[in-house]
C-alpha cells in the first residue's frame, strides 16, 4: 500500500511562521492556517492582554466547540434524511 504524498507549505499564523507537512493539498493547509490566524486575531482584539499561549489555548478551545457544533448540527441533519426517507418508503 503506497503512503499519500507529503507536502511541507510554510505558513504565517499571527505573525509567526510555520512549517507544516501533510498530505493535504498546500491551499488546503493555507486555508486552515489562515481560519487558525483570523481566529487568533479576532481573540486577541477581545482580550488583549492575553500572552499568546493563552491566546493559542484559547484559539483551540474555540475552534474545537465550533467543530463539535457543527459535527452536531451534521449528525441532526443526517438524523432527519434517514427519517425522512423512511417515511417516503
């Protein structure tokens, strides 16, 4: 079985550089490091005396209940098709 091809993109999150292997595509990687940057700096706009490893906690707290969410909302959601669907059977 052949393992998916790496990639290493180097990104900018909250004025730092990263260095960031995957096999995700590198517009992929950039996507998620830039909703990681817009999420910092929305934070840190609110709290601005967060030192940046609260603010990095912070930032992750967030972004995990935003992905529980919406796993929730998704998991509704496919809770009515199936219902739906046996209904219309």
């Amino acid at each position: 079985m052949s393992q998916p091809q790496k990639t290493r993109t180097t990104v900018d999150i909250y004025g730092q550089q990263y260095s960031i292997i995957g096999s995700e595509s590198t517009s992929h990687i950039r996507l998620v490091a830039s909703i990681v940057d817009d999420k910092m700096r929305e934070i840190s706009g609110k709290n601005p005396t967060l030192d940046i490893n609260k603010l990095a906690v912070l930032t992750a707290v967030n972004i995990v209940h935003e992905h529980l969410k919406l796993k929730e909302d998704y998991e509704q959601l496919e809770k009515h098709v199936e219902q739906a669907k046996n209904e219309k059977d």
